[in-house]
C-alpha cells in the first residue's frame, strides 16, 4: 500500500513539473493634457458644421491606448505550449471602458505554440493591418499612421484564426482569416462582421527591416469591398466607404543607423463594388510617410515624421507634419509630447485624430480645406 501511495506520489510530481503553467496580469495608464485648434463647431444645414474653434482638454490614450490583460502559457511538453491571451481598453481619466466588443475588445484568444512549427491562436485579435505598428515613427499614437485613413489601420477582428510562423534566415510569416458566421461567406447583414483575412511577410537583420502585407475587409452588410455609402439625405456624414472594408497592399521598411532609426511606408487602398458613390466620397486612396527616431539617450527619443493620403474622386488630398518625444524615467514610466497639424486641400477634411469621415460637428473633423492643429504632453505607465 505504502509503495502504492509513493508510486502516486511521484507521478503526480512529475505531472506538475511536466506541466508548467504561468499567467501574467499587464496593462499600460495613459493621460495628459491636449490642445487642439480646428475643431468644428455649430449646427447648419444636414447637421453640417458652420464653424471653427479651439479646444483645450484631458486625454485618455494619445501617445498609446490605456489597456489591461491577462495572459498565460502552459507547456505542456515535447515542445509545444498552450497560451491565451485576454486584453481591454479602458479610459483613464474617467475609468470607463472598455470600447466597443465587450470586456475583452482587443484580444481574447487561446491557441497553441512549438518552437519549431509556430503559434497558432483563434478568438478575437487586433486586425493585421495593426502590422504597420513596428514602421511608424509614432507607434500608431492617435495622430499618427491610422489618422488620414480614419481608423483603416487599427482595427480589431473577431472569429479570427492566425498562424505566425518561426523566424527562418530572417524571414517570417503571419496570416489571419477571420469568419463572417452569416450563412453567406463574405456576409449577408445578418452578423456583426464581413469576413476578413491578411498575411504579412517580414525580413529583418541587423542593418534593415522590410514588410508587406496584403488585407481585406469585407463590407459585413453585402460582403463587397465597400463599406457603407454616401447619404444624399445628410451629406455631414458621407458614409464610411474605402475606410471600412477595403484590401489594402503595405510595403514598409525600417533602416537601423546606430542612434537613428529611418522609418518609411506606401499603402495602396483599393475599393470594389461601390455603388452611389457621391463626389468627395474616395473609392481609392494613396497613403504614405515617412519619418526618423533620434534615440538622443538611453532615455530620450526625439521623432519627426510627415504623413499623406490622396483620394480620387475630388476627396482631395492631406498632409500631417508632426514632432514629438518621449523621455524615460524609468524602465516602466515615461513622459510624452507631440506637436501636429493636418494640412488639407480644397476639398478635404481630415483631422489629426482617426475621425469618422464627414462634416458633422460629432466626427471632430475641419471643415473643408481647413488645417487642424494640435498638442499634447502626459505620462504613461506600464505594468
């Protein structure tokens, strides 16, 4: 009996030594203070603005979104571990949060993981047109690579599946296919989301890093590549169009120069079965920029970057300038400033911040050929 109990004994200890588990709680606190000039104000006619004014207020996520998350790994031998991850965003300066898609708007995913072969993870995950994160002078900050193409690039994605390969001679590859669940593959109007689906190729060395990335959205009402259109109704909300469901083609590329770091980057986004498309409504835009990070110390960063967007159609086209740091006190504390104004043509109206297209007071665009002008200094913490 004794040797009976003593057999168990260590078949359950090297179950548990075989079986190693960790769970990690993270998250990041940002605030500060922003001023911005620009801002529509005023009621017209079809709710468009009539006016402009300045704004001074507290901030919630400009140099990067405040989050909380959970996230685990167990290995459960011959090499192979099983994760998941559990991520939300939340506001700090008034505790609400998180956005949109519930408790765990940006990620909620399990999946599997071997050294060799790769990880593979299902749930919801933050879009891979996030993939331009790691070439944007400014870390996709709220004015940055998502402003001119209103939120196209950050997205989230639920039903989603993604393998991310090891790295091989310095290359790797990483893919997603998110499921629409209506009974027609690309969508019907009956589910939340039209399906979408991306991969992003990566080489990186030691002088360079170069990446592209193919993605589309599916319009989740009728499954084309067009997101909802212009109103001839109300005119102040011209409909999301291109910026919601699109395919967009990425080619970007990271140059290491000792203490600097030469950031650049062209996206073609291309629409497809639009349909009552109005004048100033774009079906394809052309966006680029370019930028540099001096790591001046160990703990400063100074960056300078130029964003642009074209768009057919007479949407016109749109310029932000923008410079900023960043300086560490700690490992996990730094201090933050960003100056940018947004410079348009004739007859566009793009803001500094990833606004819904139109000329509605609510989507906090200028008006027409108006410039939009801005900073904000904080302090972010991670955890």
């Amino acid at each position: 009996m004794k040797k009976a109990l003593l057999a168990a004994a260590l078949m359950t200890a090297g179950v548990v030594a075989h079986a190693q588990s960790s769970v990690t709680l993270y998250g990041r606190l940002d605030a500060g203070l922003e001023y911005m000039t620009g801002v529509p104000q005023g009621v017209g006619a079809n709710g468009q603005a009539t006016g402009s004014t300045n704004r001074f207020k507290a901030e919630s996520g400009d140099w990067g979104t405040s989050l909380w998350g959970m996230k685990g790994v167990e290995d459960i031998g011959g090499g192979n571990k099983v994760l998941f991850q559990l991520e939300g965003s939340f506001n700090t300066m008034t505790g609400s949060g998180p956005g949109g898609g519930g408790l765990f708007n940006r990620w909620a995913t399990v999946g599997l993981s071997n050294d060799q072969y790769g990880t593979f993870t299902m749930g919801r995950m933050l879009y891979i047109s996030n993939g331009v994160w790691d070439f944007d002078p400014f870390g996709q900050s709220s004015w940055s690579s998502a402003s001119l193409v209103r939120g196209r690039n950050w997205p989230q994605s639920s039903n989603n599946f993604a393998y991310q390969s090891p790295k091989i001679a310095g290359f790797d590859f990483y893919g997603q296919y998110a499921l629409s669940n209506a009974t027609n593959w690309n969508g019907n109007g009956t589910t939340a989301q039209g399906r979408e689906a991306g991969a992003q190729v990566t080489y990186t060395n030691a002088l360079f890093q170069v990446r592209g990335i193919y993605d589309e959205i599916r319009n989740p009402a009728n499954g084309n590549l067009y997101g909802p259109g212009a109103s001839t109704v109300n005119p102040a909300n011209i409909g999301s169009g291109v910026f919601a469901a699109s395919r967009e083609y990425s080619a970007l590329v990271n140059v290491f120069l000792g203490q600097f770091k030469v950031q650049a980057a062209y996206q073609a986004i291309r629409s497809a079965g639009a349909t009552n498309v109005l004048p100033g409504q774009p079906t394809t835009l052309n966006h680029e920029w370019g930028g540099v990070t001096w790591q001046a110390t160990p703990a400063a960063a100074l960056i300078a970057a130029v964003y642009h967007v074209n768009g057919n159609n007479g949407a016109g086209n749109a310029t932000i300038y923008t410079i900023g740091g960043s300086y560490n006190l700690s490992k996990r504390t730094l201090l933050d400033i960003q100056v940018a104004t947004a410079q348009n043509s004739k007859t566009a109206n793009y803001g500094l911040n990833a606004n819904n297209a139109g000329t509605a007071t609510s989507t906090d665009n200028p008006l027409p050929g108006h410039s939009q002008t801005g900073v904000y200094a904080g302090i972010q913490h991670s955890f």
